[in-house]
C-alpha cells in the first residue's frame, strides 16, 4: 500500500500547476501571458472593478510585466479567443474545438441560453456584421419602448450574445468592457482544427488540462467544469484505463478519495516555496472551486459580494493571501484611481506569520496598488490588531 500524499506535497503540487510555486512569476510580457493560459487553461473574465478585474489579476499574479492590452493584442493574434467555462474566459484557441459540443447543444436548443431567441434578428445581427465589418452591441440601435427591468439588454444585444454562444460569432477585441462582435468564420485561421471531438478524446482532454492546471487532480476537479453528464460519465470511465495503461498515477488521500497526478509526481521533490506573497483574485483558478480549495489548503473561501452586506464576514471582495505553501488570510481592498490611492479596508491574518511575512506582504500590495493606478496605501483594519505593528513597521521601512 503507498502512503498517501502528504498536505505538503499536495500543496506544492497545486502551486506549481498554477504557476504560483516558484520564486519568479510564470512568464514575462506576452510570452508570459501566453504560457499561461497553455498551463491554466483559461483566465475568467469578471465585471468586478474594486480593485484589478479577475481577468487581469490572475495575469498580473503570474506575469511579469503584464498590460491590460495584452488580452486583446493574443486576441488579434488568433492565439486566443472568448468563450465560456463555468463563466465567460479566455482560452488558447488550440482548444477551439473543445468548446463546440457546447456550442452546438445551445444551437440545437438542448442547452437554453435565452428564451425564444429572436432567429430573424439573429439573421439580421449576423448580415450586418458580415457587411460591415466587427461591430460592437452599441452600433444598433434600441427601438424599444420599455427599457425596464435588470435583463435591460438590446434586442440586438440578446441576438448577439445567442449567436456568441452558438458559435457563429466570437468577440476580437473589449473597449471597458464591451465586446466586439465578428463572425467566427472570418476570425478562424485556416489550420485551427474544427472537428468536434468524440466522447473518448474529450475526456482524456479534460483529464490532462485539469492536471496540467492543478498538479493533481480528484474526479471531482476533473469534472467541475463538465456540465454533460455524458462527459462526466466519459471522464470516470478513462480514469482506471489509463492508470492501467502507465499514463496516470493513483493515489488516495486520508479522507479514502482517490486522486490522480502524471507519473511521478507524488514522489519527485518538490521545493518549498520562497518567502514570497501573492494576492489572489476571488476568481483565481487556485481558489475558485471552493471544495478543493479548502481540502487542499484548509481555506474556506467565499466571494462575499454576492453575500447580502450583513452577512459578510471579511467584506466585498476579500483577496485571498498566498505565503509560502499556504493561504494564510484575506484582504479587503479598494482602488480609488481617481485619487491614486489603494485602500486595505480590512487585513485578516488566519494563521501564525513570521516576521518576513510583512515585508512580503507589502511588497506584494504596493505592485498590486501600481497595476491599479495607485501609488499610495492607506491601511484600515488589522485582525488581529497584534499583527498591525510589524505590518506598519514594513510600510515605513526605508526605501520600500
């Protein structure tokens, strides 16, 4: 019988697929950018602007030198492209086919995503972009008469967004944060392979990205994403196969569920991450599935801005704090980039800390607060209060 992975191990596992578990980010510039969704898979794109919106912090987090443009600039590359996973995200276009047995459910009508779409204002959306060129949902015109209710779309604006779903257009670049409409066949390369994959080779897709982006993976990780059941089903049926085949390495952890990683994995070394922190996005592939985010790092983790005011325990949009191996707190923050200043409203510290925490932590926040327009950080709350001593004695260091 082997042993079952140490926490540790798990951890670092977890981080490394990430991107996050080493001394130095991921990547620099656009090369960085790109080799990050290949690792990651996809980023999720978020309306949220307190602080950096989630599409760009989870860039930020693992990219040196990261800009907001550089999204758009993989876009026009037709290196990645707009669609959706368990939200709307970026994905490397390699992955273009992935997406269409989803795109083609909705199309066929055995996923819903509007009511009654309106096919003859699809057919018109579509004309109009085919004669004119890309055209974002501001370019039509609103005839109607009532524009009430918080579904306050277009017409158009719903006609688009089904034909995005089906497929038959994508989004070439977002100004803020309004897409720009173009026909899929026109933004497709040539050599971009557009078969719809079967049953068999979309699982063994599912299994490799979910352990290229995780280190390790449950059935349950796996799947998170799958919402056919008959792919779910897929994915549990190629799982005994390829251990069997030498391709994966089973393991169980101490609660008795199996878990899965490439070969080796749970005996190489792994190093143990520097003294360094990062501020994850409430939307980070690390933490945003909420059940493996607290087996894996015993951190229960909720965005709160969908929890009604009073019942918000760490406040709106609480960043989640990875030091080391560990998440070890959150912190509330707001970008006022009209005055240029980052404020931390709370800083919640859930485990014991070193000293070398500190200057790390705000190392970390002030290259945060630049990305957000921001160059001065005000600080709030500190939880414990025994904690906002050493935290303003790094704030007040020399040269900093």
């Amino acid at each position: 019988m082997t042993r079952p992975p140490s926490a540790a191990r798990l951890r670092r596992l977890a981080l490394r697929g990430q991107g996050l578990g080493g001394a130095r980010k991921l990547g620099a510039g656009l090369a960085g950018v790109r080799k990050t969704l290949e690792r990651i898979g996809y980023v999720q794109i978020d309306t949220i602007s307190v602080v950096a919106r989630a599409h760009h912090h989870v860039l930020f987090t693992r990219v040196s030198r990261y800009r907001e443009d550089m999204l758009n600039r993989l876009v026009r590359e037709r290196h990645t492209f707009e669609y959706w996973r368990h939200a709307a995200a970026y994905m490397p276009l390699k992955d273009y086919r992935f997406a269409l047995p989803m795109m083609r459910n909705i199309a066929g009508g055995g996923l819903m995503w509007f009511r009654d779409p309106d096919r003859k204002l699809m057919a018109r959306v579509k004309d109009r972009i085919r004669e004119e060129g890309p055209l974002f949902a501001r370019d039509f015109e609103d005839t109607r008469a009532s524009k009430e209710g918080w579904w306050d779309w277009k017409p158009a604006k719903q006609a688009l967004e089904q034909l995005f779903m089906e497929g038959e257009l994508t989004s070439v670049e977002r100004q803020g944060f309004q897409k720009r409409y173009e026909l899929m066949e026109r933004f497709l390369p040539g050599d971009v392979d557009t078969s719809e994959p079967g049953d068999g080779e979309y699982a063994d897709h599912v299994i490799d990205r979910s352990l290229r982006a995780h280190g390790f993976a449950t059935r349950r990780t796996m799947t998170w994403l799958c919402r056919d059941a008959r792919l779910r089903k897929a994915v549990t049926g190629r799982l005994p196969a390829r251990v069997g085949a030498g391709e994966l390495d089973e393991r169980r952890m101490e609660s008795g569920e199996p878990v899965y990683a490439l070969p080796g994995a749970f005996d190489r070394h792994v190093p143990a991450p520097p003294d360094r922190v990062r501020l994850l996005s409430p939307f980070d592939n690390t933490v945003i599935q909420r059940d493996r985010c607290a087996a894996v790092f015993g951190f229960d983790y909720t965005v709160e801005c969908y929890v009604p005011e009073a019942k918000r325990r760490f406040g709106y949009y609480a960043l989640p704090i990875l030091f080391r191996d560990r998440l070890v707190g959150r912190m509330d923050g707001k970008a006022h980039r009209g005055e240029g200043r980052f404020e931390i409203k709370a800083l919640f510290i859930e485990q014991d800390v070193p000293e070398t925490f500190f200057p790390a932590l705000v190392a970390e926040v002030s290259d945060y607060a630049a990305f957000t327009g921001c160059t001065e950080v005000d600080v709030g709350g500190v939880i414990p209060g025994k904690y906002r001593i050493p935290l303003e004695r790094a704030l007040d260091a020399p040269g900093r």
